[in-house]
C-alpha cells in the first residue's frame, strides 16, 4: 500500500508492508555489516578500545569514511535515476517503483564488499566468542536503525503526501553506510558492560587456578623482544621441565586465560609474556599470574603513542616488578640504559645479563656473527664458559639468549643443559626469520620485529650477506611525537646498508625519503609502493638470483 492511499498512518503501519519494511532492514543490516568488516578489524586490533577506534577513524590518512562516501553518492545518485525512470511504467506502478532503486544500493554495496575482501588484512579477523556476540548486537542494531529511519520516512511520506517525495523516500536509506562505523560503536558500546563481567569471570578464575597451582610462574615484558625471550626461554627450559607459555604474541589478559585453560599437574613451569599500552595493563596482568620471576627485556619509545612519555612506559614495565610474587626475583636486560634504571629502583633478588655492562649473571664472549646463524661462549656467574651455537641472526639475539640463560640457571638448570637448550632453538617466525626459497634469493623476513633496536640489529645481520641488499619498509609506527625524528633517522641508517628501498604506504613515506636522500642513497634507487602487495610487485620485477630481501616491519592494518 502506497503511503499517499492511507487514509490514516496506523492503517498503513497495520497493513502487509510492514512484513516488506522488516525484510528491507534485515537486507541492509547483512549489507552493511559484510561492509563493516575493516572497521571490526580495527577495533579488535586496538583491544576493543573506543578512542584507539576513533583516533583511525579521524585520521587523515584512513581513506575508509572517504570510500563510503562514494558508496553512498554513487547509491544515491543511481538510485533517483531507477525511480525516476522506471516508476512512471503503468506495468511497475508506483509501489513497486518507489523500491527500484534499491537494485542500484545494492548492486554499489556488492562492489565495495567485493574491493575491501581483495585487500587481504596482515592479521586477519579472529573470530573469538566476544567477536561473535558482537556481531550479533551489531547486525541487530542495524535492523532496528534500519526499520526505524525506514517507519519514519513513510511517516514523513504520508505527511508531506508529496508524490516525488513518496517516490524517492527510500533513498536516504543510502546515506546509511556513513552511519556504519558509528553504529559499530554503539553495538560495542551496548555489549561493552556484559563483556566486562565475562572478562571479570575468566580473570578470577585464571587467577585462583595459578594461585592453587604448583608450577612456577614467569612473566615477561618490555618494550621489544618479549616473544623472542619467551620462546628462547621454553626451549631452554624444556631440557629438565614441562613448560606451558603464551603462544604467539598472546600477551593480554584474555590471551593469558584462554592459555591457562591448557595448564594442568604434569606442568612445572608457566611463562606468560605482558604487553602493555597504557599505565596500569602490567599491573593487572602480574596481578592475575602472579610471578615467581619477572623479565624486562628493556624500554624504548614503542608506543610512545599511546603512553605519552618514555617516563610512563618506565612506569607501566616496573608494575611488573611490583607485583612479583613474595621472594620473587627481577632479571633485567643490560643492554638497555631503561632497564638498568629500573634495576636500581627493585629490592628484591635481581640480576641483569647480557653482553655490555658489569656484574651480569650472564654475559656472551667470541661472538662470531655468520649469515646462518652466530657462536658464542656462555659464561653463568664468573664461572668457566661453555661453547653454543645457535640459527638466530645477531647480536641482539645473543642479548636475549642472556638473559633466558639467566633465568633458566636461577630456576635450576645447569651450564651444560642450557647449551643444549640454546643449540635446540629454532627461527623465530617474523622476527630475522631466513625464508626458504628456490630462487636463490636471501629473504629475510623481520617484519614483527622493529624497533629501535631491532632496526640496528636487522641492519647488522644485513652486512653479513653479499649481494644486493633491497629493503621493503614501511617504516616505524606507534612512536607518537618522535614517530617523524624516528624515521628520517631510520632513513639515513637505510641509506647506508641498502642498494635499494622499497616504501610501502604513505604513512611515514615523505621523512623515510628525506632521510634516504639526506644519507646519500640516489632518488632513482628509491620506490613507492601504496601497499605491500604493490611493493611485492615492484620487488618481483627488480630482484635477481644473489639479491638480499629484507622486509623491515608490517604496517598494522589499522595504519592503512
């Protein structure tokens, strides 16, 4: 029933087309949320954090609200053309013709979704339990959006009872795309009470199981090298103990219950790696496990971003120190000057290991640094060294070898059963990882891996390789006021070590050139890439059988 033949607004609500209004706002929502899938990304990859979300979103390098933009002109606009011209048509009428244009919303929708699946994500969408009651809130938020704008156009139709407005009522439902990210928000928003108590739940449960249980207890933070110490760490220690650790970079509090599911009697010891980006995350990770030994790999300004300053990510790594079990003890990498300043502020049991600095529990002497991996001896508390090998690249993978080793001796192993560990440790994936290939080309996959720190370290393992040395970067994120100082620098450090750089993304591209110009690399040595798969491309119709790849860092996805 046309809107203009009701003789009153609840006749018309009372009639068929309410069942045709629910079936509209149900196709829309499944539309809209098969569009949405980037911005769920994005908000799952800042920890369901909404001002990470919105930072993105405002960002002026986030192309995404531009692109609905379009989606919803190019709708909008084909949409009036299909009414405009098909409703006339005695055959159509105008009750089927007010709904023609939707074939036009649609049709552009598909398109879009199309575009955004060809983008492939550098970490795709985890479908967890909290993403799934998500995305039914989302979709069911959606639908009501949907229906209600959808009862309020007609209303609005039957007031006016304007017959171009009749006509054309439906086509503000293509504006509603620009309206997606935040309707995203209030469905996170509406859940976000309900996931605080099952995350409340999980916690105090995590927390009494660790407390009951027997095993030893191992946290690990730092602002680099977490996931490196961890699993140099497991491996060493698997020689004498059943170790249970955080897999991957499962380094938050759901991460650390979702592990501890897996604990059980036959375990003795339990690592949990700690990430952190605010004040306050360590404290309540330590809280939940509780340590028995604590791990700081060292402080640097990642994520400077979102801790503001070097002094309160100094903070947030110590809470760590603070949350310690009873007599529990601190180890401390010596190799960073943060770290060492931290040291000093502990009193408990604490000792620090690595290569530079005095009085290390642990310390490495005649490294020998090879393209396939590095020898060093081993010396544990001034006594005498032993010889290890290992397949990790550099000398900073020495620095964390230490500091595991320190670990692993204070917790009962011996000198010899740590060298066997050391020479059972595999590649670390994404991190100075040698990638196999049959074309005779060095890859050198670090892409989870930089840093500061890790920038010279992967520069270093760059030297030890001939041939050409071509670099796929898209620079250093996450370091707030510095990020730009930051990349010219790195700029200048790349100038020096590679034949070539690739630059994918515009997001540090304009310091990154300035930086490889300013250090002496030639223009024409330098390519831009939009995104990696571009700069794959560019890589496969330059390198040849000798060529040394490095790719150096992944842009997050919510940096693109």
């Amino acid at each position: 029933m046309f809107p203009l033949e009701a003789n009153t607004f609840s006749e018309l609500l009372k009639s068929d087309q309410i069942l045709i209004f629910l079936i509209m706002s149900v196709i829309n929502a499944v539309i809209l949320f098969f569009a949405s899938m980037k911005f769920l990304l994005v908000l799952q990859l800042g920890g369901y954090h909404g001002k990470r979300y919105f930072k993105w979103l405002g960002n002026k390098n986030t192309p995404y609200l531009s692109r609905l933009m379009l989606l919803c002109m190019l709708g909008l606009l084909f949409f009036c053309v299909l009414n405009i011209t098909f409703a006339p048509i005695p055959v159509i009428g105008s009750t089927v013709g007010s709904y023609i244009g939707f074939i036009a919303y649609i049709l552009f929708s598909y398109l879009y979704i199309n575009s955004e699946r060809s983008v492939n994500a550098k970490i795709p969408l985890k479908k967890t339990k909290r993403l799934v009651r998500l995305c039914i809130t989302y979709i069911l938020v959606l639908t009501a959006v949907t229906f209600g704008l959808i009862i309020l156009l007609n209303f609005l139709a039957f007031v006016i009872k304007n017959e171009v407005v009749a006509l054309l009522r439906y086509s503000v439902l293509c504006l509603l795309p620009l309206l997606m990210p935040f309707i995203l928000f209030v469905a996170y928003a509406i859940n976000e009470p309900f996931e605080g108590l099952i995350r409340s739940h999980y916690i105090r449960l995590t927390t009494n199981k660790l407390k009951q249980s027997n095993v030893i207890k191992i946290g690990i933070t730092g602002s680099y090298g977490k996931t490196t110490v961890k699993e140099i760490l497991k491996t060493i220690l698997s020689q004498k103990y059943r170790v249970l650790a955080t897999p991957a970079s499962y380094n938050t509090p759901m991460g650390i219950c979702r592990t501890v599911k897996s604990l059980d009697s036959t375990h003795d010891i339990f690592i949990a790696e700690m990430g952190a980006r605010s004040k306050g995350d360590i404290a309540a990770l330590a809280r939940m496990v509780k340590p028995d030994y604590g791990i700081l790999t060292g402080v640097n300004h990642q994520h400077l971003e979102t801790f503001g300053s070097i002094e309160t990510t100094c903070d947030t790594k110590y809470e760590l120190f603070e949350n310690l079990s009873e007599k529990g003890v601190g180890f401390f990498g010596a190799d960073n000057k943060n770290s060492l300043k931290l040291m000093e502020r502990f009193n408990g049991e604490k000792y620090s290991a690595g290569i530079d600095g005095e009085n290390n529990l642990v310390t490495a002497t005649d490294i020998k640094v090879g393209s396939q991996g590095m020898s060093f001896t081993l010396n544990i508390a001034g006594e005498r060294g032993v010889k290890c090998s290992t397949v990790l690249l550099g000398r900073h993978s020495v620095k964390n070898i230490c500091i595991a080793a320190a670990v692993a001796f204070k917790v009962g192993l011996t000198p010899k059963e740590i060298a066997a560990g050391i020479n059972r440790i595999q590649s670390i994936g994404h991190r100075l990882e040698l990638v196999p290939n049959n074309k005779n080309i060095v890859i050198i996959d670090d892409s989870y891996n930089s840093n500061e720190e890790g920038i010279t370290a992967a520069m270093e393992v760059l030297d030890t390789f001939k041939g050409r040395k071509i670099v796929l970067t898209p620079g250093l994120v996450e370091l707030g006021k510095i990020e730009n100082l930051a990349n010219l620098e790195f700029g200048k450090l790349l100038a020096k070590h590679a034949d070539f750089v690739i630059i994918v993304g515009k997001h540090n591209a304009e310091m990154l050139i300035n930086g490889l110009i300013d250090g002496g690399m030639n223009r024409e040595n330098i390519r831009f890439a939009k995104n990696l798969n571009r700069g794959n491309n560019i890589l496969n119709e330059m390198v040849v059988e000798g060529d040394v790849v490095l790719f150096e860092n992944d842009l997050p996805d919510n940096y693109s």
